[in-house]
C-alpha cells in the first residue's frame, strides 16, 4: 500500500522492483515514441508539389495547342480533374498534420497531367487533320481553277460567244482571288474561313466549267 | 488519480461526441454542380469567345469557390462554414449565365449587324446591275460586279457558318469593289459630259447635209441603242440595235467588241452572202480612226501588234436584247429588210455615243 502511494508510475508498473520497473518504462516509452514519430511521418505526407507543377504545365501545353477550341470536352474533363486535385490538396492541407495524407490529390494531379497531354496531342490531331482537309481543298480549288483556266483558253470565240466568254473571264479573275484570299487565310491558320472560302471558290469553278459548255454548245449551234 | 483520469475520458468522450453528433453543415457540391453545368452552357454557347471576360471571371470564381470547400471540408466538422464558398459559388454561377446571356447577345447583335450589312450589300449590287443594264459600261462593269456577287456569295457561306467577322471584312471587300465601279461610272459620264457637244456637232452635220441635199442618212445612237432613218433632215424611222459586246468606248483595235464612233459611209449592200441574213458594210476605219490607231500605239494604250480591224457592218439577226457583236451594229432581219429599202452605197452612217436629237 505504501509502495503504491510512492509510485507515481502506472498501477501495472507497481508490482516490479525499481529496477525492472525503470526498464520496462523506457522501452515502451521508446516505443510510443517510435509509433508516434511513424505516425507523424505517415500522416504528415509530403504535398505532391511535383505533380501539381506538371499538371500545370500539361495543362499551359492544352492550351498552347488551342484544346480549349479544337477539343473542347476533353480540355473541359482535364480542367474539371486539375481543379478536383486543388481541392483534394487544399482539403488535405487545411487537416491537422497527423491526418495529411495527400495520396487522392496527387493520384488526381497526375490523372489531370495524363488528361491535359491527351487534350494536346487530340488537339494538334485534331488541327493537323483539319488544316490537311483544307490543305486538300487548296489543291481541289486549284485543279477546279486550271481546269476552268484551260476550258477558258480554248473556248470557241465567235461572235455571239466572245462576249460570254469574256464575262465568264471576269468571273474566273473573281474566283481566282477569293481563292489567293483563301490561302492567305490558310497561312494565317484561319482554317475555317478558309475552308469556306474554297468551298466557295469549287463552286464557281465548276459553275464556271458549266458556263463555257453552254457558250461552246451556243457557238455550233450557230 | 482516478478521478483524474476518469475526467480526462469523459472530456474526450463528449469532444468525440461533439465531433460525431454536431449538426455541421454540408459542402455545397449541388451548387458546384449547378455552377460547372453554367460553364458548360456558356461554352457552349460560345462565351469563351464572344464573351471572355464574363466567362473567366465566371471561372477563376468557380476555382476560388472549390477550394474555399475544400478547405473548410479539411477542417473539423465543428468549425466548418461554407458561407464563403457558397457565395463564391453563386457570384460564378451568376457570372456564367450572364456569360451565357452575353455570349447569346453578341451573337446576336453580330448575327443582325452582319445579315443587315449583307442585305444592303446585295440591294446595292441589284441596283447597280438595274441601272447598268443595257448601259454601254455593263460589259466594263461586269469585273466589279462579278467580283462582288463573288463575295456576297461567300458572305453568306461565311454567315451561315457563324463567321461573321470574316462575313463582315468580305463584305466590305464587295463594297471596295462597289466603289471603284462607282468611280469607273462617274469618269465614264464626264467623259460623256465632256464629249457631248462633239457627238452633237456629228449628228448636226449629218442632218444639215441630209436635208440639203434631201437625201436619206442613218444615226446611230449607241447609248439609246437606237439607229434613226432620216430623209431631208427628218426622222423616218427609229429601229432599235445592238452593238458591239464593249461599246462603251470608241473602237480601237480588231478584237476589242467596240463599236466604231464617227461619221462613215455604206460601202457595199449585201442582199445575199451574209452570215448574218443582210449587211451593209461601212467604210471602218476611215482616215480618223487610223490616225487615232497609230496615236494610241505610239501612246501604249494599245499593243503594237494590234491591228485596226475592219468589216464593220449593219446587218441582220438582232433581236437578242443584248450587246453581242464584235462592233457591227444588229437589228433584226425585218427591220433590215425596211432600212435596205431607203439605204445604198454612199448613205451617211453617223455613229455617236450620246445623242440629245431625240428620246
């Protein structure tokens, strides 16, 4: 009873000599000490620093790569996923430091980074194929402009089909600048209206072509 | 001891319990929800373009709102409040509709300003077209109006597709090739103004010589499309004609689709032969259109191998209603039977660009 009031030590402790007891108190002291230093190293996880930095700079890559226009839904999904990590990291960052453990976020970072570089290579695909359609229709214009060009040069002119065949020139002239316009359009990587323009421009052409076989077929039917 | 340690747990039981049993809030992820499906609206709706600054806005609040969620999600249940991130949530959720409502605005205001502008456009080109047909300048002005009809076309391609900002700069490009009509037409009608009397003096010589000598004489009256039959200084008769595909000017070379200018005389009758029914052939080029031939040459307003051209006829198979000879003047064949009838060789052909002999 007396020991027991001496000892400020645990009850369980009380039985053992001093000796003993002392021992036994320093090992399991060390060992909450160890738990607890582990506990502090798994909780307090480092804050994936790293990751965040490459999902931003997969995500300025997107953007260079004109995603935001060229693949929208995929751009949107990458945005969505790197705003998600933020706030997994910004939720983990606000716990109490035994408790951080920033795993989600950074799994989250590197989903946002894969995302983004796939929003990119879609988007220089997705312009690549774009700018080869209109690259494509350059040269269909221009077929349909040398064809309409060489139909020109060798139609008949007589009297009666002169006239058409000069008005039908100026209509050539006109197509023939809309489509200098189109590839200075396509330079300037304004495919859209480019494209438009070409579209425009095949019209013609072929209406064009139309044209010098009715004044071909008006000159013998003279 | 006990006691202590008895007390030590009830305080941990109940902090525990209040952790647990607390009515705390609920982050607002409906809200979250609401405010990326706005976004989503207004990209769609072409906000990041027509309506960038309200769409941004829209979304930096989006992201500031989200991680002030976060932030009070990593916080004990107790101590979290939402009210910044709420609002934060519905200043984005308000700042993407009025993206949407902006992006919808400016389309629109574009869509109307862009079809307004086609539209006056396309009335400008009618009314050019109105005014200069079966005008002498139709076949010159034919360049800049093909032009133009060019460019309202692919205006109206490039609307249809939403480009209405490069609808509008091909517009104006039509609009540039409007003008410079309009400055082609106002020197053609000084030079007319300014040439007037010359032409006036033409027909009045013919007239005084016709009745001097009551003898008969053809006027031909290129902007009216009209040649006048007149016997002793009087008007017989009036057929209507048509010339040369590009008569707006004098002829000056063979090729050129000009109707002569001046004062011939018929130098053969074909009843029979012609290509076209019956002709009367003119003395083209006299003396004044050679000399005005090797001026022009020495001047390079031609090329030096040009040459002057000639078989310049009245003749048959008119009637097509429009200009389409390569300078001959054509009626039709039943007026060329009536004119055949008064004409011979040495009948004066006088042919003018303007006339204000009669209507």
């Amino acid at each position: 009873m007396q020991a027991r009031r001496a000892c400020a030590c645990p009850c369980f402790l009380s039985k053992l000599n001093p000796a003993e007891r002392n021992g036994q108190m320093f090992k399991r002291l060390a060992l909450t000490a160890v738990v607890c230093a582990l506990l502090a190293f798994a909780g307090c996880g480092k804050a994936p620093e790293q990751e965040m930095q490459m999902a931003n700079t997969a995500i300025e890559a997107a953007k260079t790569a004109e995603a935001e226009k060229y693949v929208p839904d995929i751009y949107q999904m990458a945005m969505d996923t790197l705003n998600a990590a933020m706030a997994a990291r910004q939720e983990t960052d606000s716990k109490f430091a035994l408790f951080r453990s920033y795993g989600k976020s950074k799994e989250m970072f590197l989903r946002a980074e894969a995302l983004a570089k796939e929003a990119t290579d879609a988007a220089q695909a997705e312009k690549e194929r774009v700018k080869t359609e209109v690259l494509n229709l350059l040269a269909q214009a221009r077929e349909a402009l040398d064809s309409a060009n060489a139909a020109l040069s060798k139609a008949p002119r007589g009297k009666g089909s002169k006239a058409d065949i000069e008005l039908i020139k100026n209509d050539f002239n006109a197509a023939n600048l809309t489509y200098q316009e189109a590839s200075s359009d396509y330079e300037a990587g304004k495919y859209a209206a480019a494209k438009t323009k070409l579209d425009g421009v095949i019209r013609k052409a072929q209406s064009i072509l139309e044209e010098i076989k009715k004044a071909a077929a008006k000159k013998i039917g003279k | 001891m006990r006691l202590f340690l008895i007390i030590t747990a009830g305080v941990i039981f109940l902090a525990a319990a209040t952790v647990l049993f607390f009515p705390h809030p609920n982050p607002p992820l409906t809200l979250l929800e609401n405010v990326r499906s706005a976004l989503n609206q207004a990209q769609r709706a072409g906000a990041s373009h027509y309506a960038e600054e309200s769409y941004r806005t829209a979304q930096e609040l989006m992201r500031f709102g989200w991680m002030e969620m976060a932030r009070q999600n990593g916080r004990l249940a107790p101590f979290r409040n939402y009210r910044k991130a709420d609002s934060l949530m519905n200043l984005s959720l308000t700042m993407a509709n009025q993206a949407t409502d902006d992006a919808q605005k400016r389309l629109g205001y574009l869509d109307s300003l862009t079809r307004g502008e086609q539209a006056d456009f396309e009335n400008d080109l009618l009314l050019w077209r109105e005014v200069l047909d079966g005008s002498l300048i139709k076949f010159k002005a034919e360049r800049f109006l093909s032009l133009a009809s060019q460019l309202l076309e692919i205006g109206e391609l490039l609307i249809s597709e939403r480009e209405y900002e490069e609808a509008r700069q091909t517009i104006a490009k039509g609009r540039e090739s409007l003008l410079l009509l309009s400055d082609m037409v106002s020197q053609y009608t000084d030079y007319d103004a300014q040439n007037i009397s010359i032409w006036q003096s033409w027909v009045q010589q013919t007239l005084a010589n016709s009745r001097a000598k009551e003898a008969y004489a053809v006027i031909i009256d290129k902007s009216a499309h009209k040649a006048y039959l007149v016997r002793g200084g009087k008007l017989m008769h009036t057929y209507i004609c048509e010339l040369g595909y590009n008569s707006s000017h004098h002829k000056l070379f063979a090729g050129d689709g000009a109707t002569p200018e001046g004062k011939y005389k018929i130098t053969a009758v074909k009843r029979r032969g012609s290509k076209y029914y019956k002709a009367l052939l003119l003395d083209y080029p006299n003396r004044s259109d050679r000399n005005r031939f090797e001026e022009s040459k020495r001047k390079g307003i031609i090329s030096p191998h040009a040459r002057i051209g000639g078989f310049i006829e009245i003749h048959g198979e008119g009637g097509k209603y429009k200009d389409w000879t390569e300078g001959c003047i054509a009626i039709t064949n039943g007026e060329m039977d009536h004119l055949m009838q008064y004409v011979t060789v040495g009948t004066p052909v006088t042919i003018v660009r303007r006339s204000v002999q009669w209507p």
